[in-house]
C-alpha cells in the first residue's frame, strides 16, 4: 500500500480534529484511498506542550521542515489568518506538494491567485473546510451541482450570529446579554466583530458564489451588514409578520449581475432555513435542473471540519493514486458584472418612533409615496409620552428608493426615532 505522508501547519483545535479522525477511522480511511495516510510533520507554536495521543507526528516551530519535506505529499494548512499561510500554501504548491486549506480569510481575498498558482503547478488545492465546516457544500458545487445553471443560493453560515438571533427569539432576550453568554460558551470570540457584523459570512459567501456562477467574487464584492442593531422588539414584531429573523448571507444569479449581500433579514416561518437554529449551518441552493436543494449540518468544530479537511486529503489520495492531480482547481470561466447595493430590490421593515400627532402619518406616507413605494402592511401600537411606534412594511423596492425616503425621513421635524431597518426576503429564489 502506497505512503501519503501529511504536513500540517497548525496543530489546534481543526489540526486536532484531523488527526484524531486519520487516527480512529484509519482502517477504512485507507482501504477507501488505497493507501496508508499519516501525519508526518506539524507546526506548531509551543515545541513544550504536551500531545500525548500524538507522539509519533514530529514538530516543529520552523514551516520549512514541513514545506521543504521531500517526503510530505499534502501540505494541510489549518493555521488561518492571510499571512503567512498565503506565503506557505504558494512555496508548498511551487515544491510539488498538494494542499487542503480550511482558510476562508485567505481564499476570499486570495483564492483566484493560489488556484492559479495550483493549476501552473498541476497540484489540488481543495478547501471543502473554508466554508460550513463539515456541510458539503464545496463537493456539491464543485462537482454534484455542475450540471446546473444555479440561480440562487441562501444560507446560515455563521453558528455565532444564529446561536445569537436563535437565543433572542426563542427565550426573548436582548442581544448584548446572548452575546456574552456566547462568548462564554466559547461560540464568539473575545472581539465578535467579524462575526457579528457580517464579515465572516461575507467571506464565505464570497467563496460560495465564486464557484455556484463561475465567476470570480471577492470580499469587496459582498455588501455586509451585521445583526447588532437587530432587538428583541423587532423579533416580537417579526414574530406578528409571520416570520424570524437571521443573519442570511444571499447571492443570485440574474440578468444585470450577480447579486451579494449578507444581513439580517425577515424570513417567512415557513421557509426551510427559518427553522435552523443554534449553531447550526444550513445553505439553501436552485439549480435549474435539480431545483430546491438544501444542505444542513454543524458549521464549525474541531471535528465537523476536520471531517471536511481529511475528505479533501482522501480525494486527494485517490486523485494521486488516478494520476489525475491539478484536474479540478478553479472553473470561473465567466466573467459577470457586481451589481450594485442601490439596484438589491427587497421588501422593507422599519421601525420607528414619531410624535402621536395629527398627519403625521399622512406626512410619512408622503415621504414613501415620493420615491416610489408602497406599503405591504402597517403596526402600530399604543402611544406613550405623545409618542408613537410603528412599524411600516413595504412592497419591494431598490435599496436607492428605500435611501431616499430615509434621508426625507431624518430631516422631518416630528421623526423622534429610527429604530431599525431590516430588509425581507419574502418573495421566493
């Protein structure tokens, strides 16, 4: 049986999931590949602490014992952040070794470059980990899904956020109060922010459309907007409208371009993603052939996602066994236009708080009436201090008609308050 030997560039907690699936499940792992794979090499920060469970794996605080290995075949890069895994992947890929990266950062800002890199090379760089931890969603789009014209694809691909929104809906909380108790839980980071603003899920949608349209899409491309202005008075209201809130991140596919964007968002109770909750993952995927597709599953952990990094070490594997290396690295042939934030068409929910008087809400229509949009339905409930709180919902509209009335709105004298604005995906992919 043929020898696959590993260098790992990050030992935490995914390089421990890997090694700890490589090592339980090795029997069947290698009688499916035709060969033995083991962990040769690891980098890793601390030479001192103790691995136990992993004596015969070498270490080393110096990346070039492991790049520069004649022996190691597959470079697994789990260390994250843009460099110096930039830098490693590309001297891996120009040393003849193939690569399995988890780095979502690395691949929506760089990932055009390292496939080319991998393609000049005829190595694999394959990457089923940067998005949704051990949800296949990478194979389904790489090769399930290729005989599609995909229009749309919508999912939940941030556990900290949903666990988040999850909480508030179901127990009635405020934000700031889950937020910390997820931080405790170990679900946020110490600074949540790319969580919570939307950035990480940016990441990976950018990553996801890339491959669904064929067409290259980076982080600057995703219009990102992040759930912290999101409280427990819109869920209540969401809840009267028949739906949930959640952090979705959207792409389509249609005739002016492609369409990116990752926010909070209305989404009707009878949706599929609407009852995804926790720190649950879940993408929402039309094709033209297959049509509604859904895959769901655990979006992060140590070993959800090193499930995901040794399937890529396997087709690896076989791809070597195949000769069949370097076959399947980047497919974005198209080259489709970005379109822009001012030309997304959503329905709207604002909330807001003006002086309970006379035409005032006559003054309000006004404003929505002048750029063009209508009105969907209407709460408002009883007055306090002579202040009203309403909720107005509207019919689609461009987001520049929407900036518009906003714009008229904070300048009219009698407007005590925006609470919030939330688009609504309530028309269907």
């Amino acid at each position: 049986m043929k020898k696959i030997n590993i260098g790992l560039l990050g030992f935490g907690t995914v390089g421990s999931g890997v090694t700890s699936i490589l090592q339980k499940n090795s029997y069947d792992i290698n009688t499916r590949t035709g060969s033995e794979i083991k962990v040769k090499r690891a980098l890793v920060q601390d030479l001192t602490k103790k691995r136990p469970e992993n004596e015969d794996i070498l270490l080393s605080d110096k990346a070039n014992d492991i790049l520069d290995d004649p022996e190691i075949d597959i470079i697994v890069e789990v260390m994250g952040g843009i460099e110096p895994a930039r830098t490693y992947i590309i001297t891996a890929l120009n040393n003849g070794k193939n690569v399995v990266t988890a780095n979502k950062d690395l691949l929506a800002a760089h990932g055009k470059e390292l496939l080319e890199v991998a393609s000049k090379n005829k190595r694999d760089l394959y990457f089923e980990a940067s998005v949704a931890g051990g949800i296949p969603i990478i194979e389904a789009l790489r090769k399930s899904l290729t005989a599609n014209r995909v229009s749309s694809l919508i999912g939940i691909i941030n556990g900290t956020t949903n666990y988040i929104l999850s909480a508030m809906t179901d127990q009635g909380r405020d934000y700031t109060e889950v937020l910390q108790e997820a931080q405790e839980l170990g679900y946020a980071e110490a600074d949540p922010t790319s969580d919570v603003e939307g950035l990480d899920a940016a990441r990976k949608l950018a990553i996801l459309s890339s491959l669904a349209f064929n067409t290259r899409v980076t982080i600057d491309d995703v219009f990102a907007e992040g759930i912290s202005k999101v409280s427990k008075e819109d869920i209540k209201y969401a809840d009267e409208l028949g739906c949930v809130i959640k952090l979705l991140a959207i792409a389509k596919n249609q005739e002016e371009g492609i369409e990116v964007r990752v926010h909070p968002a209305l989404l009707p109770r009878n949706h599929p993603l609407a009852t995804v909750s926790g720190v649950y993952n879940a993408i929402y995927v039309v094709g033209d052939a297959v049509g509604e597709t859904m895959f769901y599953g655990k979006g992060a952990g140590s070993l959800p996602t090193g499930s995901a990094v040794v399937a890529d070490i396997m087709q690896i594997a076989r791809n070597m066994e195949s000769q069949a290396v370097g076959l399947t690295n980047c497919n974005c042939y198209r080259n489709y236009p970005i379109k822009s934030s001012d030309n997304f068409t959503t329905g709207y929910y604002i909330r807001v708080k003006v002086k309970d008087e006379p035409r005032v809400f006559a003054s309000l229509a006004l404003f929505f009436a002048e750029a063009g949009i209508s009105f969907a339905s209407i709460i408002q409930k009883p007055r306090s201090n002579e202040k009203a709180e309403i909720v107005l919902v509207t019919h689609p509209c461009k987001e520049s008609q929407l900036r518009q009335t906003l714009n008229s709105l904070n300048s009219y004298s009698k407007l005590d308050k925006i609470y919030n604005v939330i688009r609504m995906e309530t028309n269907g992919f």
